[in-house]
C-alpha cells in the first residue's frame, strides 16, 4: 500500500500577533478531545476557531468570515470571487452597510452587464470595511487554492493587513504551502503544530473501517496493512 493519509498532515499559520492558544479558543476541548482519543485535523482545528470566534462576536463588536477552498470548485474560486464572499460576510454582520459599499454597488448596476468590481476594488472596499472594527478572516484548505490565484489572493491579503490594523487571518492547509504564506505575508506569520499519538491514528482508522460501506472488498491482511502503513508514515500531522 503505497497511498499515504495525507489530508491528515496539515498546519495552522496565524497571521499578526495574536497567540495561537488564544485564537484557537477554549484549549481544555482541544484536550479534552485527545483524551477521548479522537485526532484533531485541520477541520476540526478550523471549526474550533470559527466557534470561539463565532461566540466572542457575539458578545464584543467583531467581525468574522469564513471561506474553505474545495478542490473541485478550483476555477470559480477566484481571489475575486473569494475576497468577495469574504466581504460580503463582513458587511452582512454590520448594522449598517457602509456608504463606500453601497456606492460600489450601485456603480456595478449601471455598468454594462451588470460587470462586478474587480479584485483591486473588492480588495479596498474590504480595507475599509474591516478598518472600522476588529475583524479576523479564517481561510481552511489554502493549499487546494490554484497556485496562481494563491498568490494573488495572500497578495490581496497582505494589502487588507497593511490598512487594517485589527484584523487578524487564520488560515489552514498543508505543511508545504508554509514558505508561501511566510514570504507573501511578511513576518507576521506564526504557526502552530501538533504531534497526534500513534494510538489515536489507528483509533480513528479503525473507526472509518467499521464504517466501510463494502466490507467485503476488504480482507485481514489489507486491513493490517492500512492499520501499520498510515501511522508509519505519518510522522507529524499539523493542525
């Protein structure tokens, strides 16, 4: 078996001075979770911040969007398309939807088509939007983002973090988009990392196997073979 789980291998990059532990919210779950044998992944990691950050919105003025590459939408998201959902999320949380955004919108009716803004815009528009109070931005599966449109949007990234002090990114994917995201961002990126137990890889395995819809189609020995080459060749799993 040569297949290696890698969607387990993943890694957190905060962007800005914000600690890691305090992003990720309520650490005792993250614990509590791994003595229960259950494997953190990069979703579970991203649903975690997206609840902590969910609940502090509720209680204090900040914003939060959130936005999950899929590999096989990879030509609709655009950096435009992306940092306009993003956008669209923001405003959405607002009592009131800023003049700049409204005038925007307006100017895109009248143009032929019905055109939307292009990136530079959206990008502005979201400076300024997210310049009014705290906002933090979580982004999972980068790594499934086109590179071309990667660059583009970590570029559009770096240019909100330039203008809006309070904003804070979280973004998660795979180990070898790392350098990427240190390079485009400057170095306000801090990354988090965790080494799951042997025990809990073959817990979870063996969890999905008893799931298995078509039991049949496996023997003993393929199931051996899943339960020793995985967690051999996961020698670190980043969340």
């Amino acid at each position: 078996m040569t297949n290696r789980c890698d969607w387990l291998e993943r890694k957190v990059w905060v962007v800005r001075k914000e600690s890691g532990r305090h992003i990720l919210g309520n650490n005792d779950e993250a614990y509590e979770r791994e003595e229960m044998g259950q494997v953190l992944t990069s979703r579970d990691d991203s649903s975690l911040v997206i609840d902590s950050l969910c609940d502090q919105a509720g209680r204090q003025n900040v914003s939060v969007a959130c936005f999950y590459f899929d590999f096989a939408a990879q030509k609709e998201q655009t950096p435009a398309n992306t940092i306009g959902a993003l956008l669209k999320q923001v405003v959405g949380g607002l009592e009131e939807i800023p003049a700049e955004v409204s005038q925007a919108y307006q100017e895109q009716k009248r143009a032929i088509g019905g055109r939307g803004p292009r990136l530079p815009n959206i990008v502005k528009l979201l400076q300024t939007t997210t310049s009014k109070e705290r906002t933090f931005i979580c982004i999972d599966a980068l790594d499934e983002c086109v590179p071309e449109h990667r660059a583009k949007l970590l570029s559009s990234l770096s240019q909100i973090l330039q203008e809006s002090p309070g904003t804070r990114i979280f973004v998660a994917g795979r180990p070898h988009i790392g350098p990427e995201i240190g390079r485009r961002l400057g170095g306000r990126v801090t990354s988090l990392s965790i080494s799951p137990k042997r025990g809990d890889i073959v817990r979870y395995l063996r969890s999905k196997l008893e799931e298995d819809t078509t039991p049949d189609a496996m023997d003993s020995k393929l199931e051996a073979d899943i339960l020793r080459k995985i967690p051999e060749d996961i020698s670190e799993m980043y969340v």
